[in-house]
C-alpha cells in the first residue's frame, strides 16, 4: 500500500512538474487532474476561470474536439496529435495571436489526457523557414512552364515575353500595361492586395504566392507567383536607352505551373487550415488570415470589416432534432456564407454555431449590405435531414477598423457587440457597430 502511496504521488509531482501542460479527463470532458502550466495556458479562453471541462473550455478554438473524442472508438490510441489552437487574448505584454499545441490521447474507455504546449514562437520560425524552402524550390525547380515578365512601380505588366504566351495562351496585347492581378481568378484577390505583394517584395526581397491562375481561354491551373525588386543601376553606371513604348521595370514576376503540386497542397490546406465539420477555413486560419490584413492596413490604411454571425437558437435545434440535424444546419450555412460573400473573403467558423467574414477593402456599410444578403438567404431557405424540414436564421455583427481600434482583439470585441445587440433585439438582424 505504501508503494502505491509513493508511486501515486511521484506521478502527481510529476504532472505538476512537467514542462508541458498535462490534463486528464474522463469520457465527457470533465477535468479530473491539471497542472498549473495547463491552467495557465487555459485561462484566457474562459471569462470567470471555470475550467471543470475541458471540452468547454475548448468549444470556442477547437469545435470538434468533443466530436472527435466522443467518436473515436479504438480502445485507446491517438485522437489527435499537435493540432494548433489560435488564441487571441489580448493579454498585456503578449499582443497577437498565441498558439497552442494540443494533442488527445484516449487512455480508456473513461479516460483521456490532454498534452498541451505554448508553440507561437515555434509557429513563426517555421512559417519563416517554409517561405524561405518555397523560394528556394520555384528558383530551383526546372525551367520549363514557367513565365517571365517585368512590371512598373504600379504592378503593371510593362516586359513581355514568349514563356507568358506559351503558360498562359495571353499575348503581348493582352497582358502590356494591365495589373499583373489579370492572372488571377474574379475575386481572388484586390487592388490592395495586389500593391500590398509589392510593398512585402520591398520590405522582404521577395513575395510568393500560391493559388489558382487563369489563362487566356478561361480554364485554370494551380501556380506559383514569385515577385522580386530588380535591383536599381548603380550611380553613373550605363544603362540602355528605352524605346519609346518601353517602361523601365522596377519588378521581375515569374509565374509557373505547379498543378502537379495541387493534390498535396490541398491535402495539407485542408488538414491545417479547414473548420473538420463544414470544410471552410478554421479558427487558425482567420486569425492569420486576419493578423496578416491588418498587418497591411498598418502600412497602407485601406478598408476593413469584420462581421460576426450567430446562428439564431441553434440549441434549440440539437435539442428538437439531434446533433446531426444540427451539423447539417451549420454545413449549410457554411455553403450560403461561400457563396454570398467574395473568394478574397475569409469565412470562417471560429466557434461552435458562431462564424466570422473578414472583408478587406470593404467598408461598414457595404459589409452591412452584404451581411443582410446572407440573412435574408439563410431565411428563405429550409435544411431537410430525414424528411424534417428545419427553417433557422441567423444575427449578425458588423464593424469596421479605424484608427481608434488598437487590433484585431479590439475589432472582435466590437462586432461581438453589435452581435450581442443584434441578437437582444429579437434576432435574425444585423446590427452595425457603432449602434445606429
């Protein structure tokens, strides 16, 4: 009995000792042990400090969490392993997103442990080492299908040559003097963001981009965009002449068919950045999406909105007709969001019933206009889930930044407001912030 005794509590020294975050939980989320660093890494995600569930604690970063560990019918095994979540606190000192890991172990049938780690300094040396790898690979990668041109100070297209044809089917004609942005698909990206690539090859030598491009007959391949300042003469060194419908670039773009590259991207895409449930982007995929807009707005002001939608008595709808009523409640507003707002829009479902629309270069009241299109099609349409026909609608909350707003914390907290008001007024509304 005093073997037990001691191993017992060597084991809680351990846990509450161990460099990482350790909880143990049973079958339904409940915290049975915690160490202090799990707690710590825990309380920005809970107003008044409850962490009893783990699960709960969780809904807002990680929604399938419960799905996935409630589902996951192996004895014991892994559930999921590094999975990040991204917190954004606002927590003085500690401004921008945090990152957790967060790996779930079933240990039983009643039992699972949480590992949990702050990894944000992590994140960022790896995105940094990622962006390095991908250029170095479209330089290094062969010379075939790939397209060379110069652009001006405005991102114009002011050099052609033969390759733009041959990859795109575009002649000289249809390329010279247009925004390099012509090889992008309708909504894909705008003229901010566009300028916002330049100022980033300024800043860093360089900007790559991955993504669909279009070519001359409308069909689309999947390529690499690379942008790169062309170093400026020398002070009294020669230069040639320009003829007189010549521009001197300022710019090198080299674009190149990486279609066989498609299918792993899109596996990686979809296992990092997707919402499990829905297939829209997740929760770390706005916050990046976001902390990046507004990174650029910094440096070149422009417009911005964020709205908020809410599905309106969603419990209501689990309680009434089950759980998987309500999965195809929110798939189906995942798929109205998608196809009411821009493909440079970021929709995404940052909560369990709750979804987020960034839209760069959009102001309050075009965000409002927008926002009221999507409610008024989530209310004309029903979902029909074995022969139960099930109407919802949603509320919504719009703000826009300024220079008022300190960040991205600041224009969450806004639009969850103009929710908040949205939703006491009787819901399925959109309410703007500041209040009209």
């Amino acid at each position: 009995m005093d073997d037990i005794q001691e191993n017992y509590e060597a084991l809680l020294q351990f846990l509450y000792l161990a460099p990482v975050g350790l909880i143990q939980t049973n079958g339904d989320g409940a915290v049975a042990l915690i160490n202090p660093l799990s707690a710590q890494l825990l309380m920005p995600l809970t107003r008044e400090g409850n962490l009893d569930n783990l699960f709960d604690v969780l809904g807002e970063v990680a929604p399938d969490l419960r799905h996935m560990a409630t589902s996951f019918d192996r004895l014991n095994g892994s559930v999921c392993e590094g999975n990040h979540l991204y917190i954004h606190a606002g927590t003085p000192g500690r401004p921008g997103t945090q990152v957790i890991s967060l790996s779930l172990y079933k240990l039983d049938n009643s039992r699972f442990m949480a590992v949990l780690n702050d990894v944000t300094l992590q994140v960022k040396r790896e995105r940094l080492i990622r962006q390095n790898e991908v250029w170095f690979n479209a330089v290094a990668a062969g010379v075939t299908d790939y397209a060379l041109l110069g652009l001006d100070a405005s991102g114009l297209v002011c050099e052609w040559n033969a390759t733009v044809g041959n990859l795109t089917g575009m002649t000289r004609e249809d390329v010279l003097g247009k925004p390099y942005s012509l090889f992008s698909p309708d909504q894909a990206t705008t003229p901010d963001q566009a300028q916002d690539r330049l100022r980033e090859a300024d800043a860093g030598g360089w900007s790559l981009d991955e993504g669909w491009r279009v070519k001359a007959d409308g069909s689309r391949f999947w390529g690499s965009m690379l942008i790169s300042p062309l170093p400026k003469p020398a002070l009294g060194s020669e230069t040639l002449p320009l003829l007189d419908d010549e521009t001197e670039p300022v710019y090198s773009l080299i674009m190149r068919d990486i279609s066989e590259r498609r299918e792993a991207s899109e596996q990686h895409r979809l296992a990092t950045a997707c919402d499990h449930l829905t297939g829209i982007a997740n929760r770390r995929a706005f916050f990046e999406a976001a902390e990046r807009e507004i990174t650029r707005r910094k440096q070149s002001p422009r417009s911005l909105s964020l709205v908020l939608f809410d599905a309106d008595h969603f419990k209501a709808v689990n309680d009434t007709y089950g759980h998987p009523a309500g999965d195809a409640v929110l798939c189906h507003l995942a798929k109205l969001l998608m196809s009411t707002f821009r493909q440079v829009d970021v929709v995404a479902r940052v909560g369990g019933e709750e979804f987020a629309v960034l839209l760069p270069s959009t102001d309050l009241q075009t965000a409002l206009k927008i926002a009221n299109r999507l409610r008024e099609n989530v209310a004309s349409q029903v979902v029909e889930v074995d022969g139960v026909t099930i109407r919802f609608t949603v509320s919504g909350g719009v703000a826009s930044m300024d220079d008022s707003i300190s960040g991205l914390d600041a224009l969450i907290k806004l639009a969850d407001k103009a929710l908040y008001q949205a939703k006491a007024a009787g819901r399925n509304r959109i309410q703007t912030y500041p209040m009209d």
